[in-house]
C-alpha cells in the first residue's frame, strides 16, 4: 500500500512539475478593468507565473470545497452529538437508579430457569 502511495504522489509530482515547466510565462492579475481603474482610481495588479496562479486557484477551490462541506455537515454533527448527550445520560442514569431489589430480569429468569 505505501508504493502504491508514493507512486501516486510521484506522478502528481512529476505531472506538477511538467506543468509548472510549460508554463513560466508571466501573467498580469488585475483586480479591475482598465477602464474601470481610470475611473476609480484605483488600480491594483500583479504579474505572476501561469503555474502560480494555477496552483494557487486550485488550492483556493480545494479550501472552499472543505469550508462549504463543513458547513453544509453542521446538522449532522449536532444531531450526533445531541444523540451521544442523550445516550450518556440515559447509561449515568441507569448506574444510579438500577432495578428495584425485588424486580427480576426476564430474560435472566428464564435463562436461570433452565
């Protein structure tokens, strides 16, 4: 299991890296459009490699997918934990109060029956 691991990771790393190597030309990032900037006045860029922005978008997408799954899985995790709150004082309960002495089982009468 752990070679197929690292083969995987290899070709990730090799599939990456050819990637990165095709794509080292620089690419401008404006935050708005040129005629918007003039308008405005404002006008933020940055030049980047390709492969930079690609990891880094790609890297964004993977974050947003674990926050929006996380959030869309909240119900679930407070009625599992609601339901484990529930069984913990349901067993605490039956500790302290038990039977009274002179109510048997039913099935251990009848197992004791035998």
């Amino acid at each position: 299991m752990r070679y197929i691991r690292w083969g995987i990771l290899g070709a990730l790393a090799i599939g990456l890296i050819t990637v990165a190597l095709a794509n080292r030309g620089p690419m401008t990032l404006r935050l708005l459009p040129e005629p918007l900037e003039g308008l405005l006045g404002v006008s933020w860029q940055v030049t980047l490699p390709v492969f930079l922005i690609l990891v880094v978008a790609m890297a964004a997408g993977v974050l947003l997918g674990f926050v929006w799954e996380w959030v869309r899985e909240h119900k679930h995790r407070a009625e599992a934990a609601t339901e484990k709150r529930k069984r913990r004082d349901l067993e605490k309960q039956v500790k302290t109060e038990g039977r009274p002495k002179g109510e048997r089982d039913e099935i251990l009468a009848l197992v004791e029956n035998r």
